[in-house]
C-alpha cells in the first residue's frame, strides 16, 4: 500500500506543479491535494496497524462520505457546473471514505478500494489537467 500511495502523491505533484505553471496560477492546490492524500495514507496506516490516533480515521471517512454526499448533491443541483465537481469530488471523496473504512478488514477487501481511490484520483487528474489547457489555450486567444 505504501507504493500506492507514493504513486498518488507523485502523480499528483507533477500533474499539479505542471498545471500551476501552465496556468501560471498558484502551487498551492496542487500541494494541499497532494497533502490531504498523505493524509489519508497515513490515517490508513494508523488505522491498519491501531496505532494511537487510529479512531481518527473512523472520523475522516465519515466526513470524506458526508462531503462526497453534499458535492453531489449541489453538483446536481448546479446548471453551470464542470464535470470535475459532477462526478470527481464526489467520486474521490467517497473512495477516500471506503478505503479508510476497510483499513481493518482483510487484504481482499483492501484492494478493491484502493483500486477505486488510484481510479477516482485519475479521473480527478484528468478532469483537472483538461480544464487547465482548455483555460490556457482560452488565454492564449485573447
């Protein structure tokens, strides 16, 4: 799980790093994503491994549900909305929620949410990275 994670935070600061310098915005999200999924590696880890501060990680998956319920639910109800707040917020927010609700279970319940954070954080990647060139080569016309 380790790798996976690395490989999360990785792809996220080099897609991120590459969208805040083509969009020549801030760094600052793509840090502060990059943060919250070692974040949520290391609550998973405490909670795998019960380690002191382990029922904090009860606490995040409920939030992370309770935040992927809401984003849906405005998103739904919002006409002008992009498809990253449609379907990626929600969709990472609740594979966040399910891998740190399985922490403890066995290893063949483990996989499958892991495996449904790496896909949720590639489509986050890919919704973000396609609105960052669409807003450059919208830049680049005016």
């Amino acid at each position: 799980m380790r790798i996976v994670f690395l490989a999360a935070i990785c792809a996220q600061l080099i897609l991120g790093l590459w969208r805040a310098r083509l969009l020549g915005s801030s760094v600052t999200p793509a840090l502060a994503l990059a943060a919250l999924i070692a974040v949520v590696g290391g609550l998973w880890f405490m909670k795998r491994y019960d380690a002191p501060g382990a029922p904090l990680a009860n606490l995040v998956a409920l939030l992370a549900a309770t935040v992927g319920a809401l984003s849906a639910i405005s998103a739904a109800n919002a006409p002008f909305i992009g498809s990253v707040a449609r379907i990626s917020v929600p969709l990472f927010a609740f594979a966040i929620a399910a891998l740190l609700a399985v922490a403890r279970q066995e290893r063949r319940f483990v996989w499958p949410a892991a495996i449904a954070l790496l896909i949720a954080l590639a489509i986050l990647e890919i919704d973000l990275t396609r609105d960052a060139s669409w807003e450059a080569a919208r830049a680049d016309l005016r």
